[in-house]
C-alpha cells in the first residue's frame, strides 16, 4: 500500500481567501469543476462554512497542484505571524529571529544561483533596521 503524502494544513481563512482569488480569476463553476466540487459547495465555502476533513484535503491538494504564487507574500502579515510566533520571547529575540530568518531565506535564493525576490529584501530590511520594533512594518 503506497503511503499518502499530507500536505501542510493551511489556516481556513487563508485557504478561503486565495481560493476566492482563484475563483474571481475564473468564473465559480470552473473553480468547482477543477476542484471535483459542485458550485454551491464551493460558494458556500466561499461564504464562510467551514470545510469537512476530506472537503479541505481536496481544497489544499488542488491549490498545492497549481504551482504558482498569486501574489508576493506580504511583509506586514508576515511579521505579525512571527510576533504570534515568539510571544514568549523578548522583543529583541523576536527581533533576532527576524533576522535570521530573512536571512535564512537570502542565503536560500544564492544556494541556488537565484537573485532574492523584492519582498525578502524587504523584509531583510525591516529586521535590519535598528529602531523598528516588532510590531513595526512599513
């Protein structure tokens, strides 16, 4: 028996909003079709029900399959999901961390002869800078 690959579960309200994307990209049934849904299934999602286990499975495994980033990651969601990360830590240790992971991700991209995006030279930027506090984002 061939052991199934799980994906990374995404937050609903993540997962819902570039679903939605997708869908005002296209047209609902199309989206629904894709996804082996029906397009009240789909609209309803879209509206706030909750998915069922197999439901969100079938939402992720599509999104995961279509390969491409619909929009650069935003820095100032990123940096408030890092300041929900390290809320026991000091501001100077969440600070660190920023930077380590900015530049995590720099050294990343020049592993594989790859130029870094903009926005990780942002971010490396708003962790460089010494009087931004953690919560601070341009």
């Amino acid at each position: 028996m061939a052991a199934r690959v799980s994906l990374p579960a995404l937050p609903v309200p993540l997962l819902r909003d570039v679903i939605a994307r997708e869908t005002a990209r296209s047209s609902l049934r199309r989206i629904a079709h894709e996804l082996a849904m029906s397009p009240n299934g789909l609209r309803d999602f879209l509206r706030g029900a909750v998915p069922r286990g197999p439901t969100r499975a079938k939402l992720e495994h599509w999104l995961a399959g279509r390969g491409r980033v619909s929009r650069p990651p935003n820095i100032g969601q990123f940096v408030r999901l890092l300041n929900e990360l390290s809320g026991d830590l000091s501001s100077k240790q969440t600070m660190q961390m920023g930077r380590q992971v900015a530049d995590l991700l720099v050294e990343s991209y020049t592993a594989r002869s790859l130029a870094a995006p903009t926005w990780v030279h942002d971010l490396r930027r708003h962790y460089e800078s010494s009087g931004a506090a953690p919560g601070d984002f341009a």
